[in-house]
C-alpha cells in the first residue's frame, strides 16, 4: 500500500515548464487545495585552470546562489530569478530584461535607483500574476556593481503588495504563505537536471508521507524581514558565547561568524598556527552586498588538534544544532581555507547557508512570522526491522547452538576421562596385598581333606 501512495505522490509532482513549476493536488491527502513546486538549479561555479589569488577564490566560493527561470511580459522574455530570503521586495535588472519590448509593464512610481514596476509573470499557460510588482534597476547600482533578478521571500507582517508568496496567495493558486527548500534526498522527485526544488503553499508533511507533523516545532520571529533565529544557548568548545541571533540564508554557501568567535578562534584553535607563522589573514568585498569580509588560509602541513565543538540550542526547536569545526576546512591550491568569513566592520550575527539546508529542514511560514523545523528522528523502516529480526535471531540461534554445542563437549570429555580412569595401573601396594590373600586363599584349599 505505501509503494502506491509514493508512487502516486512522485507522479503527481510533474515538471510542467522548463525550470518552472509544477501543481500539486490532493491523493487523499490533508491538503484539498493547490501548492507550488518549483525546480530550481544552483549556479555553477567558474571553474579556471589559472591560479587566482586567495581572494578571488573566497569571494567566488561565498554565494552558490539558486534559481528558478520564468517569462515575464508580453511578449515573453524567459528570464532568470535568484531566490532572496531575507528582502520582501522583488527586482528586475535591464541587464537580462528589456522594458521597451514588452506590452505589459506598467510603471507605477519612479525612484532615484530603480522604477516600481507592474508586469506579467507566467508560471504556466495556466497559472499567471497579471499584477506581479516589482523594483525595476538599471544594469548596474550605484556602486557599478551588477544587479540581477530576485524573487523577495521575506517576511512582513502585513500583506505587502512587493510580497511575492502572498500575491501568489491572493490568486488562489496557493493554500498557506509558506514556503520551504528541498535539497538531495528530501526534494519530492528525483530529477538530475535540477539541484532541488522550493514548495509553496503547503508544508512538507502535507505532501509527504517522510515528513512527519509530530516533529515539526517552531520557533517566532522578533524582526520582520529576516528569517532569524534566536538561540538559547551557543557554545565554542562548552564556553558560553554572547552572540546567538542567526540569519538563514539559502544562498549563501559558506558560514559568516560574530567578531566574538573570531576572537576566540584567533586565541585558541589558531594560536599554534599564528605562532608559527602558518597563519595568514586576508580580505576581500563582496560583488553582492558591497562589504569588505575577512578571512584565513593556513599552510598545507598544519596539523588540527583537540578540535573543538561548536552548538546551537533552542528549546523551541527541540534541538541542538552542531558544526563539525573540522568540515570548515577547505583545500585548495595546497593551502586549507577556513570557510567561516567575518565582516570588516563588527558583527554580532551569524549567518548559515546551505550547509545548514543540507543538514536540517526548516519550513517558513509568512502567516504567522514563524521558522518550522522537522526534529531529525531516527527511524526504521519495516525493511531494517525485518533484517534486523533475522540477525537477532540467527545471533539467538547462533548463541544456544554454541551453548549446545559446548555442553556436549564437556560431557564426552567428562566420559572419556571415565573412561581412562578405568586403565589406570594400581597401584603396587594394593597389588603385593592381594597376592598374599590369594596365597592364603588357595593354602586353605589345599589342607581340606579329599574325597575317596
């Protein structure tokens, strides 16, 4: 029965529109009304046989950002859009989207930097945003740094007209604002031409049969905006650290850390390399956000000991999320990077990517200002059960024909050693004494008198 109810799951999420989305409806499942599903694909590095400097190969390691292609306007232009979690508002570059060819975009307000647009934005043949609002920029900020195209998936209390999910939800297309990534095993089909997929409209559990409602907690927003969550207790190595406030951001494919914990690296875990002069620092500003971030490489002979750990915990969540220091290494170019990066200007934040995706699953919802997280469970399959019944049972089995089988041996050993007993030589005493009896035995015989 559960073959066909996961079957019948996997046909039903159908990729109907290159890089698009897909409907998904009800197989006697909770949830009557539609959600989303849309693939999407991380951008691939640049890969380069030349040798780039330190800071050239931190700045292109720090976002691995995903995206969703879709056609905006009439007539359509397929463009790419990158999934931006911590803004509400949507953007469109005229790098990759030319206003004059299309016969849909309404200005709405003009700004200094950028145009408050309205324009058509097509999931399918079926499924459109006559009214999808968006900030319309130039090639190029006025930092001449390249903008691109996002779609907004923060957080506001109230409907905003700039809030891509809840647009969506006033077109009736989804059942709740919320939303959630799906990478590797846990994305609903397996698809290699796509790296995951993000499900809008309804929780995991309301599709799967592998998410389970009674793991879900949550844990409420104190800002709007950012996806933050607000730890009870982080611990460097069992030292208590004053920073616990971390920003989820899906893009971002390493870690940035507090001022506080790059002290404290800088006084302990790195001490020995500093001292050796294994250590370098350097520092580079980022094509996206404009700041200036620092970061270290080590020599390729260093040596990690007593590596400390590093943990999260929040009560409302039900759990303790911990970093491997170890996994934060990085090889490259016969140099280890610590792939934790600090701003130049003092934080007292963290950031966590994808690594953290990977690892746990999170589910946020807009109606309520609220980060969902499905407790990581062991749990056995009726297969895992069943074979290990069998080796519990030939391991029983295995144990009484041992005990059977040792028990036998002594009793034939006790046996033959009975046996042996049996021609063991008397001893010489006991032999001469019972001569004499015998001589004496047979004296008496002959003193009888015989008959005639």
């Amino acid at each position: 029965m559960k073959k066909w109810y996961n079957f019948l799951s996997t046909i039903n999420l159908i990729l109907i529109y290159s890089f698009g989305i897909s409907t998904i409806k009800s197989f006697g499942l909770r949830n009557t009304n539609e959600s989303l599903l849309i693939y999407f694909i991380k951008e691939k590095s640049k890969t380069s046989n030349e040798i780039i400097s330190e800071e050239d190969y931190m700045k292109s390691l720090m976002f691995k950002e995903i995206y969703s292609t879709f056609n905006i306007g009439s007539p359509k232009q397929n463009i790419k859009f990158y999934y931006e979690m911590n803004e509400i508002a949507s953007s469109i570059s005229q790098e990759f989207y030319f206003p004059k060819r299309s016969t849909t975009l309404k200005l709405i307000e003009n700004k200094k930097n950028s145009n408050i647009s309205q324009e058509l934005f097509i999931f399918d043949e079926n499924k459109k945003l006559d009214d999808f609002i968006f900030y319309l920029k130039g090639k190029f900020d006025s930092n001449k740094q390249k903008n691109f195209n996002s779609l907004g998936l923060g957080y506001i209390k109230n409907d905003s007209k700039f809030s891509f999910i809840s647009n969506v939800h006033k077109k009736g297309y989804i059942h709740k604002k919320v939303f959630s990534f799906l990478f590797g095993d846990d994305a609903f089909s397996d698809n290699r031409a796509y790296d995951g997929q993000i499900l809008i409209g309804s929780y995991p559990h309301d599709i799967s049969p592998y998410f389970n409602e009674l793991d879900l907690n949550f844990i409420s927003l104190k800002d709007e905006e950012k996806w933050i969550i607000e730890f009870d207790s982080v611990k460097y190595n069992d030292q208590e650290l004053k920073d616990k406030s971390a920003k989820l951001d899906v893009n971002l494919n390493i870690m940035i850390g507090p001022e506080q914990f790059r002290k404290k690296l800088i006084s302990s875990l790195f001490y020995e390399f500093i001292e050796n002069g294994k250590y370098q620092e350097h520092s580079f500003i980022s094509d996206k956000d404009g700041q200036t971030y620092l970061f270290y490489t080590f020599d390729n002979n260093i040596r990690l000991k007593n590596i400390p750990n590093l943990s999260f915990f929040s009560k409302a969540l039900n759990e303790t999320f911990k970093i491997n220091i170890a996994t934060l290494f990085r090889k490259y170019k016969e140099k280890y990077y610590f792939n934790v990066l600090f701003s130049k200007t003092p934080k007292n934040i963290w950031v966590f990517g994808q690594q953290f995706f990977n690892t746990y699953n999170f589910v946020f919802d807009l109606d309520e200002g609220k980060i969902g997280y499905y407790k990581i469970i062991i749990k056995y399959s009726g297969m895992f059960i069943t074979i290990l019944c069998i080796i519990l049972s030939a391991a029983l089995f295995g144990f009484c024909y041992l005990r059977a089988y040792l028990q036998v041996s002594k009793e034939k050993n006790q046996n033959q050693n009975q046996n042996r007993q049996m021609y063991y030589p008397i001893r010489k005493e006991y032999m001469n004494q019972q001569k004499e009896v015998n001589k004496e035995i047979k004296n008496e015989k002959d003193d009888k008198p015989k008959k005639d």
